[in-house]
C-alpha cells in the first residue's frame, strides 16, 4: 500500500512522509529505475534502532579492550571465554554466539590456520608466536554489534605480523569506500586489490552482513568485488565488513566432528578484522572496530 505525502514517515520519525523520507524514496525509485539494486525500507536503520546500535557497540569496543588488555602466552582460549561472557554479562550485556544455532560459546577465537568459528577449549593454550582473531558479538537491549580484532601472541614471525597488518589496512581502505549512493562492491573492490596485490588471497564465499536488529541479516557483503557494481549504499544501512585473508590458497574445510570451524585447507595461516559501520548522510561511521 502506498504511503500517502501527509501520512506519517515509515521511519518511525513521527513526521510527515513528506518532509522525512519521500525525497529519499524518489532518489531510490530513479536508481531502481536504472537497475541497480537498491535496499529495502527494512535494512535502513531508524534513529531510534541506530542509537541502540550504538550502545551495543560502545560495549562490544570495551569487551574487545579488555580482551586486548589481558590476552597472553599460557591462557587457553577458553580462558578468553570466560573474560568476555563474565564482562559481557556484568555489562547487562548477552554474548550472541552462545547457543546462536548451536554454537557452545560466547566468542570465536581462531588461531593461525584457523579462519573463522574457532570454538574455545580449556586445552588450546596459547603460546608465543601465534596469532589470534577474537570475534565479540554483543546484544544489549535488544540491539546487536559485531567486532573481531587480531593479537599477535609474543614474538611473531614477520611473515605472520605482515599478513595481520595488510588485512587490517585492507579494512581502513574500504571504510573510505562507505558513502551514501555508493556501491556495496566497491568495499569488496579495494579489499581485494590491496590484498592480491600483497600475495595474499581473501574469502569469496564466508563475507560481512547487515547487522543490529539481529546477528545477521541482509546484505551480504563480499571481500572481492567490481567497483561500481552491487547493492546502492544508502544513509541508515549498517552491517560489517570483515575480510578472511590467508597465506596462502582461498579454499578451506569445514570442522566435520564441531561442524563450526573453518581451516585453510593448505595449513596456512589466516587472519581477518572486523567493524560494525554505518552508512551516514557523508560517509561512514564506526560502530564498533
């Protein structure tokens, strides 16, 4: 059913749909008209949802931290478990991961050739020269937000720091891509270029989601892409961009015995960060990093 001009905004603002988001809804329309595909009411974000995003992520940033403030050689990733569910909890926070599909803990934490979905375990010790990703998920108040960050345990190899630091710095490169009336594949374009153009390879079929009303939602968001091309970035949008890059090939397995973790297939190492975004009326905003 169509809104009417004087009726009251689908946003939720309270004001006339004229003066809110009818102008808004054109420039959408003419971009439909072009076929370019275009996000739905639903994936663009309200004040009041964008607030308690926020929050979300203001606490997600202070477990991530924490995290950094205590990680060491000699404590299992279990041990990390225990920080991150305990703070989250005292927090008035809900780790998300726990019991999401089934998942037993409340963060990932995956070590060198692990890519993703590493669960913790009281008998996986850390030790110097490892690498790790450790992924917060935090609910609060109903709203979501999603980080991870990579530590590097010790003395690290220096192929192993290098491959930490061009992922990140893949990262910062497409958050200068997030601005409205973008294209969603051109965070996937500047990620991919920077990280073939250091050797390494990034993951086309794991990628970054909308995110805040739930752990995941619409659109996805791919590592590789072609400049131009893709879903319109439009204010209101938020979701993460959290590219996988490995050492060495793309492919990878999945753990058949936990049906979670997700390996390099050649044993190589992998690392990845990740920040919750919004898309504003100028560009991008962080949400949590």
């Amino acid at each position: 059913m169509k809104i009417g001009r004087n009726d009251p905004c689908w946003c939720g603002s309270g004001k006339k749909y004229k003066s809110c988001h009818a102008a808004f809804d054109e420039k959408l329309d003419a971009y439909k008209a072009k076929r370019v595909p275009v996000p739905s009411h639903k994936l663009i974000k309200t004040q009041e949802q964008l607030e308690g995003i926020r929050k979300a992520g203001k606490l997600n940033t202070e477990i991530l931290d924490m995290v950094a403030a205590n990680i060491k050689a000699g404590m299992s990733t279990d041990d990390i478990n225990t920080l991150v569910h305990n703070y989250t909890i005292e927090h008035g926070g809900i780790p998300a991961p726990l019991n999401y599909q089934g998942f037993p803990k409340s963060v990932c934490t995956s070590v060198n050739d692990v890519i993703c979905h590493g669960i913790p375990d009281k008998n996986e010790i850390l030790k110097d020269g490892d690498i790790i990703n450790v992924d917060v998920t935090t609910i609060l108040d109903g709203y979501y937000a999603d980080a991870s960050r990579m530590f590097l345990i010790g003395e690290v190899s220096e192929e192993a720091r290098k491959l930490v630091e061009v992922t990140k710095e893949s990262v910062d490169l497409a958050l200068k891509e997030v601005k409205p009336w973008g294209r969603l594949g051109d965070i996937g374009a500047v990620i991919s270029e920077y990280v073939y153009k250091h050797g390494y390879t990034v993951l086309r079929d794991i990628g970054g989601h909308g995110v805040g009303n739930d752990f995941h939602e619409d659109p996805y968001v791919c590592h590789i892409g072609k400049k131009g091309t893709g879903m319109l970035l439009v204010p209101g949008m938020v979701f993460t961009i959290e590219p996988m890059v490995n050492e060495g090939e793309e492919d990878f397995f999945q753990d058949e015995e936990n049906g979670w973790t997700i390996y390099t297939e050649d044993g190589s190492l992998s690392a990845q960060w990740e920040y919750t975004v919004a898309v504003t009326e100028d560009g991008v905003e962080i949400i949590t990093h």
